[in-house]
C-alpha cells in the first residue's frame, strides 16, 4: 500500500487519504470534530428553527455570546455560594453547572425574543436586528466582563467515558469513541437534531412551520396564526443557541473572553444553507466544517507519512504562524466556497426575510 | 414642505434614537453603578455623559464641588476645547468613510458587512507601500500609500461583490467570513513574512515619509481632510449622475434595472468595490496615523459604520453629522472612563442602543406620535428578500 | 334543481364595512340558496372580495349580520368559518408549491395518528376518495407547484371539501384556466351544487357567469346594483350595470394595413431558467402596422419568447430580426436604440421601480439618453418636462411628478409604463398582459393607444392571457401550445371555441372539428345543468408536464 504513496502528484491524494482513515480511527479526529462542531450544530438549529419559519436570523453569533456568558456568570456566582458541593460522578455535575445551562438557555430565549419582536411585530428589517443583537451582545458582555471582573471559574462538564470494549472494536469503534467520548451538551446534539428532523417532516407542527415560512398567507387563510408560530418558533431556537453559548463556557473552557464566539454563530449559518434548511443537513455541515480544524490539532500532534508529511512540516517550520491560522481559517473559507457553489442550488424557504402583514390591517 | 420641517422630519427618528439610547444606557450605568461605585448612584449618568461630552467638544457645563455635589457652570477653557474638537473629528474621519463604506451598499441593496474586513486590508496594504516608499519624498510616498490602501480595500470589496453577483452568494455571510479570513491572514503574514526584525512586537516596517502630515492640531492628519472631501464626491457620484442613477436602481428594484437597460451584476461588483475602497481608505487612514502595522490590530470601525450609515439614513451628509456624532462619543470616552470611572466598553453599548432603537423605530414612532420618514432604506428590502435567493 | 321553501344557507344583510377614505361595502344584502350557484359579479375594487373576506373571517364588518341557515352567527376568522362549513378557493391561489398536494390540504385541519404525528396514509385515502366522487382522479403525493393551474384549482376545491364545506366561496376561479378547463370545473361545480353545496362565483367575465349561475348580483362601488337571473339578462345588460354606463365592450379596431415585417422570428428556441426548452423553434414575423396577437395558457413558452425578444434572456439558437437588422442576443438597450419598446407583464417587478418618484419611471428606459443624461450627469429639468408632458398627454392622475410612484392607482401606473414606451419612435412594440387587473377605463384608454401605435406604422406583438383581449384586438393570431406556435389564423374572423381548443390541446384537426360542431350545437335544445353526463374519468398529470386538459365532447349541451 505504501507504494501508492510515492506516485508523483496522486502521491499526495493517497498520503492524505491514508492518513485521514488513520487519524480517525486511532486519533481524537472524530469526537473532536463532533465537539467542536457542537455550537455550529446548535446554532444551525437555532438558525432552522428560526428560517424555516420565515424569519432571517444572523443574529445567532449574539445569541450565543450573551448565553455563554450568563452562563458562565450564574454559574460562578451559584458556584461560590456552593463551597463545598462536589461534582457528581456522572458528566461531573454539579448544581452550580446545571444551574449555569439554564440561565445560557434563558438568555438565549430572551434576545431571540427581542428578535422575534423586532422582526414580527416592529417589521424592522430582519437583518439589522441580527446585526444590532451582534453589536449589543458584544458592547454588553464586554462591558459587563469589566465591570464584574469575575474570578475564579464554576469549572466544566466532564465528558463521559464509553466502555474500553466499545472503542476496541475494529471497524465502528471510532464511531462509538466519536459519539459517546463527550460532554453532555455535544452528546445531546445528534439527539437533538434527529428529534427536530423527524418533528420538521412528520409532524403538524413541521407542516405548519414550514408552510408559514414558504407561504404564509396560505397559512393564515387555513386558520394558522402565523404570527404566534413564528413567536413560538424563534423563541425556542433560542434554547439551541443557549445550548450552545452554555458548551463555550461550561463545557469546553471554563471561563468567558469577550467575543469568544469567534464568528462561530456565522458558520452556522453557513452550516443551514449548506443542509439546505435541514437539521440533519446542518448537522452534516457543521461537521465538515469543523473537521478542518480539528484536522489542523490532529496533523501537528501526528504529523501523516511520506511526503505530505514531510511538505507540511517543512510548511509549519519556515511559515509557523500562517501554518496554524490557515487551519483556523479552513471553516471560513470553506464556508466561502460552499455558498458560492451550492447556494446557486440551495431554495431558502420562500417568503423568509418578508414581514408578514395580516390581510385587512395596514 | 419648507426647509426645516424637511429636515426636521429626517432627522427626528435619528435623534430620537440617540437620546433613546443614553437614556437606556444610563439605566445601566445606574444599575452597575454598585460595581463600580460601592454604591447605587444616580446622578453618575450625569456625570457620565458630562465628562463624554467634554471630552469630545471641551465645553463643561457642570462644576463638582469638593462634596460631590453637582453645580450648573459654564466653563469654557479654549485651547482645551480645540483639542477636544479636534479628536472628535479625528476619531469621526474614520468612521465617516466606513459609514460611506455600509450608506452606498445600502443604496444599492447591499448589506456590507465586511468594512472591517476591508480596513484591515487596507491598513495592511498602505503598511507594506508605506515601508516600501519610506525614503521618497512626501507627497510621493502619501500618495502612493493611501492609493495602496484604496486599492487593498477596494479588492476586499471586490471579492464579495463578484460572488455574489455571479454566483449568488449573499453578501453578508461572505463578508463576515471574509472579515476573519483577513484577520488570520494578516496576522501570519506579518509574523511569518513582513516582521522586521527589532521591536518586541511582531509588526511591518515604518512608513518613514508616508506617514499622513499632521495639518492642524495635535492629530488633526491629512486624513480628516480625505474623509471631509470624499463626502461631497459620494454624494454627487450618488445623486447627480447616471451612474448613481443605476445603482439607486438596482437597489430598488434589480429586475426593472435590468430591464431599463443596466447591468445589476457589474453594478453590485463596481458598489462593493467602492464600498471596500471606502473602508479600506479608513483603515490607511489608522495605519498611516499608527506608522506600521501590528500583527494583531483590532479595530471596532468596521462595524461602527452600520451605526454611522443608519443613523445618517444612507446620505452622504447624514452619514458625515452621524460620524461626527458617533467620533464624538469615541473622542470623549475616554474622559469619561477617567473622571467617571465608567469601563469604555459602555460606548459600544450604547452604539448598539442606538441601532436597537432605529430598528424599532415604528415602535418609536409610535410612542412618541412622530411622523418622520423612515430610517431603514427601503432598498434594504431587496437585501433580506435576496438572502434566500440563487443567482442574482 | 328542486328547492324545498326553506331558510336560505347563507344570508348577508346590510354588510358595511369602511376603510380609511372608501367604503368598501355600502349596505349589502345577499342571499344564497342551498344547492344555488350565485354569481357575484362586479369590476376590480368593486367591494366583492372585501364582502367575502368578511364572510370567510378575514375581515370584520363595521355594520350588518350574517345568518346561517336562518341563524344569526358571528365569524371571528378563519378557523371558525371553516368550522362552519364555509370555505374560500381565492383567486391567487394559497397553495404551498413545494408541498405535496395532502400536506397543501392537510395544512390547519390536519388528520392526526397520535397528537404528534401526521396521518398521511389516511389524508391520502380520503384525498383519493373525495377526487373520485367529484369525477377526478388526483395523486396525493405530487408536489402542488408541478401541477398544472387547472389541477391546482381542483386541489384548492378539494381543500374545501375535505373540510366538509357546504358554501364554498369561488374567487375569479377561471382566471387562469383555459376555455377547456373552464368547462370541467363548471361540471365540477354542477355536481357539488346538485349534492347540496352552495357556490358563489366571483367573477367579472359576463359570458361565463351566464353561463354557470342560477342567479347573478352585480355590486358597483361597494353597493348591490341588481340582481338577475340569467335567462332574464344579457351581456350588455350586466356590463351596463357592472359599470354605471354604456360601455363599449370592444373597441372599435377599423381597419390594418400593414407594410413589410418589422419585426422577423426564424427558428428561436430559448430555454427556461432549469434549462429545459421552452420555446422550440418558433417561426413567425410581425409586419408595420399590423397587431400580431399570441394566444395561450400561461406557462407554454410565452414568458420566454418575450424575454428573449426583448433582451432579458438569451435564445440558445435561431434569429431575430428588428427593422432589418440581426439583433439576435441583443440586451435590452441595444433593442431600445433599434426602436423597440417592451410593456411589461409585470408592471411591478419589472416596468417601474415603485419607490421612485413618478418622473424617474417616466423616463426608466431613457435615462441614459441624451438630453435626459449629459455624459455623467443627469439632467434633471430635461427630466421634469418630459415628465409634465407625459403626465398631461396620457391623462395620468397624480398629485405632481415628483410623487413616489407607488401612490398611484394600478391603471395610472400601467398608464405611466405606457406613456414611456409608446413616445419613441417605433419599429416594435411588445406588449405583455397589458391590461392585467385594470379598470374598463383604463383598458379602453390603452386598447385606443394600441390601436393608434398601429395606425401610426409600428409593428405590435401583443401577448396575452385574456384571450379576449387577444381577439379583440389581433389582426392575426398565433397560438402558443408547449412551446410551439401550433396555428396561425387571421383575426377577425377566428372563433373562440377553435381557438381555445388550440390553447388547450394544440392539435389543428380535433379544433377545427369542434368548431363546426360547436356551431351545430347553438341550435341545439338547451339541457338542464342538474342532469349533465358525466365527465369521463381522468389520468392524473404526470408530475412534470403541464396538464393540457381533455379534449372536449361535441354533446356538452352548451348553454350559450
């Protein structure tokens, strides 16, 4: 097999290839790649949740900064009140955690409520009001980050350990390894995207949703009460980016920067265009987004054989701070890439971005 | 309608928005003000915008006494006020060319998103020209860097502008992806590639003579003027000739453009060009002010110019008060956060309450029972409804 | 039909209802028998759709009851008039497109397995079996947005029926159909109406609601003016009534004389935005002075060819020829300088940008010309006159040239599209649904300008769904049948029936057959409605064809 490896340009494409079935098997490739894609699923939830009924929502990015950081301030502050409570052995909860989840969840329905009123009752253009929760969830956690200066962290979730047998089996092991070797927010998601999947396409709240957000004048002259729907609907896709913004601060660090959101609510956007308003296929771009960075971790740590190896330690040792940023910025540009070519063929929900007025009122 | 009910009814929402927004902002500062103070104090407001106020204008219109009571007095100390005036319009030149950089997108349909994207392009390109002319003579070397900067920004623009007029990538995701895209870039090109060696900080060679003279003032720099002459050219591009004519166009309506003749495609791409170029002017206008740029250089002008572009209803000469207004509050915040111990960030807060409150701005009208024209551009319609679409 | 003397279905009396600076509904009494077809029949803006929007819900009256079966109800939306039995087909349909036809019907009555999940299996057996009872056989799972619009139309009855209606509401539900499917939903509605149902018809079209209702009410400006029955009226009857005068229902066309081709066509073909063919080698040319008329369902090609004629698409093949010259893949503005003008279907998307002041869209497609464009510059007072002129030749109300252009009254803005394109010098004139949504005045205005372009020498291809329009108006006709021109007749003398047995099927034999049975059969003994055949059953559409409908039996028992 190695020989493939020394073809002159196909050379680099089998390296690679080898290299990927390698790293995911026996690397931390996989359930990296599904925990860092876990705010970009969250948030493409959110973002299907929000689109699919009609209403744009770039706003994600704020959404879950604002949760992330209540998040992180209830639960320091529940934290500090609790001295001597100790972590449960079970995903090392603790009350001050849990409690922490849910102020992330509360805030991120609150400002999707904010959004919700601007874009449905106000009709303020719907991607300002995006725009305008981005500034303010940063001006504000920013702000409040100074003022409050808090110390000390309420620590993080742990990540559950699936059984050594489960890992060691041969061919699925690492599917195993990549679902259950993770916190319970990212352990949450894949559940969380089926159950809206199946709920989107079976069931009368899908249909209606869906209707509302491809035509809803048809919707309103069965008897739907479009604006209530979308109400509803914004509100909850809040509880995912709360979800989300809670992983930041509560499950993968233990502390909040200002803007450490780090334009993540914005690949998730790309992620819902890319899945075609789809939770599965959100789920699936957020995937292939993140892979690259988690790439990025896993080819420093485990440099691949033969050339390409080689090439990209030579890359890493003359270029070492564009090596490292051109995989951070891998996401970006694939984003880039994906909406120029599949946008073309990607339909949005019909009347998404259009105020809905009520026949009869001005 | 006479002239000053004119203006006063395109104005009213702006500034109904802005005295909404220190309104809300001095709610906050009341409510934190325990963190900061020890204690609920509700006259720091006050004080707080008394202090900005006077940091941007000079003008001081309360006295202290020794025993924290607030007296009204009326001082004016005139050196001190040009200094303040002077940072104000200093901080606002920036900000003007980014508010151009979000106004004209709007009045093509456009949502540009990316200006911070372009002024660090921008910077980045008028940095290396700048080190590269260091030796020329002045004109020469300012020249060549701020055309360096032009150029980079406007190939930022171009970049978004051409997605999606042929492929129908929407403007907005590119541009924020764009914004981070430029920033990793940058920063390992200055560490890896153009880092002189020397400082203790990874940073681009000095700009030696393309450093933009200081004309008045302190900090009064030839950029002041750049921006102050690119508003009236803006303006006339936008209203007076037949170009400007077609943008307004595509903005309005992209199908009845085409069918009147035009071109929407390369319109979009020419817009977003000029917008970048607008932007990236802002940022050689940082640049060339600082002497070189930084491996990381962060900047919030980018994004103050959706601000600046809605508060001055995407006119030119709105968006020149606007950033005038909105430099001001820069200018002056540090003063405040000196004398009035309030973190700075609170700036950005109240920027943000300020769009909030244009956004809402049906449910201002309808508060306060005003009947102003509307804020938001009525092109941007065509920006939320081409968000789903393909192909322009 | 044997009525029983008993409470009326539905009875509207004294309906007002008033919105800012009209009165949409001025004391309007109406009654509907159970198992009656009642046709109400007004202009646009005459108040018919307000009164059923009250009756359906979506609108409160400000004075007057409305009586159920003898009892007096309160309807307080949609939901509840559903709940009631009184269901609306609307005239723009309120269909999903990419919802299968079940979902599109499920959707605000759902049929539930357990209160989460949708039961599609049995939605799809009752979908099934209520087409068949009514005479059609439909496929549950088709996406509605491939249907055919005379399919959609059953989809959207079959939306009321399955709720249970007993009234249902019909708005200007021919409006998109063909003469061929016109007939069938007439069938369709024959048999509910025998079951019971009550049917009001919306419509403006004199003969069809002749032909159809038991009894007809005209409301002019928000009042009922009269009530009929058809036996008792005429055409001219209800058009007098309809609009308050003698209204010249066809404008007067005199005489063509045209002159050589202006406008030559050789072998287009264009496709669609999927890439499919939509105009398949298409042959004809439009000679000076004469109005070439293109008849035909929407959706077989029209919309392309007149795209690729006036620059807004590229023809894959074929060539096109404007006074002489090869313009073929020409863009808009290089048409316009050879002296093509274009009205488009579309006044909104297309011929005016509604934001703009009047005066901008008045001189849209000249901007860039001297002397309203110097080099860079515009030139605002070259603007301002022509806008003056313009607006005072064409008679169009506004308040100045300056207002936003969306200020103004349909017909005002379709005049201002005209105003602008009719003043170059002409070589063609393309029109495309030129009088869509317009009031009569409005319509005789333009129809007279048409006529007087023609007279003038310009060569005019009109392209229209209202196939009246195209007869009216054509001195000859081509018909447009999946993308072909399927006949090529000469205008005043072609017969409706021929014709729209072109549009329908596009075969020459079957239509000229039909013609000449159609005139037999005007002799023949008028048949009760209540004992009409049966319709044969259907195959349901493929999914991706357009639906033609069937060709039509000699033994219809026509009532006109």
């Amino acid at each position: 097999m190695e020989f493939l490896y020394d073809l002159p340009v196909l050379g680099f494409i089998f390296q690679l290839a080898g290299y990927l079935v390698g790293a995911v098997a026996t690397t931390n490739l996989a359930p990296q790649t599904l925990q860092l894609a876990t705010p970009i699923a969250l948030g493409a939830l959110c973002g299907v949740m929000n689109e699919r009924s009609g209403i744009v929502n770039i706003g994600i990015e704020g959404m879950m900064l604002t949760a992330a950081f209540a998040g992180f301030m209830v639960a320091v502050f529940v934290d500090e009140a609790m001295p001597d409570v100790q972590p449960s052995a079970f995903f090392g909860f603790t009350p001050a955690l849990i409690i922490g989840v849910l102020a992330a969840v509360a805030a991120g329905m609150l400002v999707s409520l904010l959004h919700a009123w601007l874009s449905i009752s106000v009709r303020a253009d719907q991607i300002i009001s995006g725009t305008v929760i981005n500034i303010i969830a940063l001006g504000l956690t920013g702000y409040l980050n100074r003022l409050i200066r808090p110390s000390g962290s309420a620590g993080t979730f742990n990540s559950f350990r699936p059984p050594q047998e489960l890992i060691d089996l041969p061919v699925v092991g690492w599917i195993f390894r990549m679902f259950l070797s993770l916190g319970p927010i990212s352990m949450s998601v894949i559940v969380l995207v089926i159950v809206l999947q199946v709920l989107l396409f079976r069931s009368r709240w899908g249909l209606r949703t869906r209707a509302v957000g491809e035509h809803p004048r048809a919707a309103d002259t069965v008897g739907i009460d479009v604006i209530w729907l979308r109400y509803r609907n914004v509100v909850l896709g809040g509880v995912f980016a709360g979800l989300a913004g809670a992983w930041l601060t509560l499950e993968f660090n233990a502390s909040f920067q200002n803007g450490m959101t780090a334009n993540r609510g914005f690949i998730a956007l790309a992620a819902v265009i890319f899945g075609r308003w789809t939770p599965l296929g959100a789920f699936g771009g957020a995937l292939l987004f993140m892979f690259s960075e988690a790439l990025g971790v896993a080819i420093r740590s485990n440099p691949p054989a033969g050339e390409l190896g080689v090439w990209l330690s030579g890359v890493q040792s003359t270029y070492p701070s564009l090596y490292n940023n051109a995989f951070s910025a891998l996401p970006y540009i694939l984003t880039i890439i994906v909406l120029a070519g599949v946008v073309g063929r990607s339909i949005a929900p019909a009347a998404v971005g259009q105020p809905y007025v009520k026949e009869g009122t001005t | 309608m006479s002239v000053v009910r004119r203006i006063w009814s395109l104005s009213v929402i702006p500034l109904a928005s802005i005295v909404l927004a220190l309104l809300v902002g001095s709610i906050l500062i009341i409510a934190s003000s325990p963190a900061s103070q020890g204690s609920l104090d509700f006259f720091l407001p006050i004080r707080a915008y008394e202090s900005l106020f006077e940091g941007a204008t000079g003008l001081s219109f309360l006295n202290i006494e020794d025993d924290g009571v607030l007296a009204f007095g009326l001082s004016v100390d005139v050196e001190r006020a040009l200094r303040a005036l002077t940072s104000t319009i200093v901080a606002a030149a920036p900000l003007i060319l980014t508010g151009l950089a979000v106004g004209v997108g709007f009045k093509a349909g456009l949502f540009n998103i990316g200006g911070t994207g372009q002024v660090l392009v921008g910077g980045f390109f008028a940095a290396l020209a700048g080190a590269a002319v260091a030796d020329q003579p002045v004109p020469v070397a300012v020249t060549l860097a701020v055309l360096a900067g032009a150029f980079g920004g406007a190939l930022y623009g171009f970049i978004p502008g051409a997605l999606k007029a042929f492929t129908g990538a929407h403007e907005v995701v590119v541009t924020i992806m764009l914004n981070s895209l430029a920033a990793f870039a940058i920063v390992g090109l200055v560490n890896d590639v153009f880092k002189i060696p020397g400082p203790t900080f990874a940073r681009t060679g000095n700009i030696g003579n393309a450093a933009l003279p200081i004309l008045f003032g302190r900090d009064g720099s030839l950029g002041v003027l750049i921006a102050l002459a690119i508003v009236p050219i803006a303006y006339f591009l936008i209203y007076r000739t037949t170009l400007g004519f077609e943008i307004r166009t595509v903005g309005a309506n992209p199908s009845a453009a085409r069918y009147a003749g035009m071109s929407p495609r390369w319109l979009i791409v020419f817009t977003l060009s000029l917008c970048g170029l607008f932007a990236g002017l802002a940022g050689t206008i940082e640049i060339l002010t600082l002497g070189y740029y930084p491996a990381v250089f962060g900047t919030t002008i980018g994004f103050a110019g959706i601000t600046v572009a809605l508060l001055g209803r995407s006119h030119p000469f709105g968006i020149l008060f606007a950033g005038i207004l909105l430099g001001g509050m820069r200018a002056g915040a540090p003063a405040m956060q000196i004398q009035a111990d309030i973190p700075i960030e609170i700036i950005d807060v109240i920027q943000g309450l300020i769009l909030l409150f244009l956004a809402a701005e049906l449910v201002i009208r309808r508060l306060l029972r005003i009947r102003g024209e509307s804020v938001t551009p009525g092109e941007l319609q065509s920006v939320s409804r081409s968000y789903g679409e393909g192909s322009a | 039909m044997t009525q029983t003397v008993s409470a009326p279905a539905l009875e509207m009396r004294g309906i007002t209802k008033r919105y800012p600076g009209v009165v949409a509904n001025d004391h309007i009494d109406l009654q509907v028998k159970p198992g009656e077809i009642h046709a109400l029949l007004g202009e646009n803006g005459a108040g018919k759709s307000t009164l059923m929007n009250i009756l359906y819900g979506l609108a409160a009256p400000d004075e007057g009851e409305i009586h159920l079966d003898g009892s007096p109800v309160r309807i307080s939306g949609p939901s509840d008039a559903i709940a009631r039995g009184i269901s609306m087909v609307h005239q723009h349909f309120m269909l999903v497109p990419v919802l299968s036809v079940a979902d599109n019907i499920l959707l605000g009555e759902e049929t539930m397995a357990n209160p989460i999940f949708l039961d599609r299996n049995e939605a799809h057996r009752r979908i099934v079996e209520l087409g068949e009872r009514f005479g059609f056989e439909i496929d549950p799972e088709v996406k509605v947005g491939s249907l055919s619009v005379g399919w959609q139309q059953r989809v959207e009855i079959l939306k009321a029926l399955y709720r249970e209606a007993r009234i249902l509401v019909l708005d200007e539900p021919t409006a998109v159909l063909t003469p061929q499917e016109t007939k069938e939903i007439f069938e369709v509605l024959r048999r509910l109406a025998a079951e019971g149902h009550s049917i009001i018809f919306i419509s403006h079209k004199l003969y069809e609601v002749l032909e159809i209702a038991d009894r007809i009410t005209v409301i002019r400006r928000g009042k009922v003016v009269g009530s009929r029955i058809p036996s008792e009226t005429d055409e001219d009857d209800l058009a007098a009534l309809m609009v308050g005068r003698n209204v010249q229902l066809v404008v007067d066309r005199g005489e063509s004389h045209p002159a050589e081709p202006n406008l030559v066509v050789s072998g287009l073909t264009v496709s669609d935005d999927r890439g499919h063919v939509a105009v398949k080698g298409v042959s004809f040319d439009v000679r000076a002075g004469e109005i070439f008329g293109i008849a035909g369902v929407a959706g077989n090609g029209q919309d392309e060819l007149v795209e690729a004629l006036t620059g807004l698409r590229r023809p894959t093949s074929g060539t096109v020829e404007l006074g002489g010259k090869i313009v073929t893949g020409a863009g808009p503005r290089a048409l316009q300088r050879a002296g093509m003008s274009f009205v488009p279907g579309d006044r909104h998307r297309f011929g005016l940008v509604l934001g703009f002041p009047l005066e901008d869209n008045l001189v849209l497609t000249q901007y860039d010309e001297p002397p309203y464009s110097r080099g860079l510059l515009r030139n605002d007072a070259a603007i301002r006159e022509r806008a003056s002129q313009a607006i005072s030749e064409f008679d169009i109300r506004t308040p100045s040239a300056t207002v936003a252009t969306s200020t103004l009254s349909g017909g005002n803005q379709q005049k201002a599209v005209v105003a602008r394109e009719f003043t170059r010098d002409l070589t063609a004139l393309v029109l495309d649904q030129p009088t869509r949504g317009l009031d009569v005045g409005s319509i005789e205005f333009i129809h007279r300008q048409v006529i007087a372009k023609r007279d003038a020498g310009a060569a005019i291809l009109l392209v229209s769904a209202e196939l009246d329009e195209v007869m009216e108006m054509s001195d000859r006709i081509a018909v447009m049948y999946r993308g072909e021109i399927v006949a090529l007749v000469d205008g005043p003398t072609a017969q409706r029936e021929e014709i729209g047995l072109l549009m329908a099927t596009g075969r020459r034999e079957e239509a000229a057959l039909v013609a000449a049975t159609t005139s037999m059969a005007a002799d023949a003994p008028v048949i009760d409605h209540s004992e009409a055949p049966a319709p044969a059953p259907r195959q349901p559409p493929a999914p991706d064809e357009p639906d033609p409908g069937e060709p039509a039996e000699p033994d219809t028992g026509d009532r006109s």
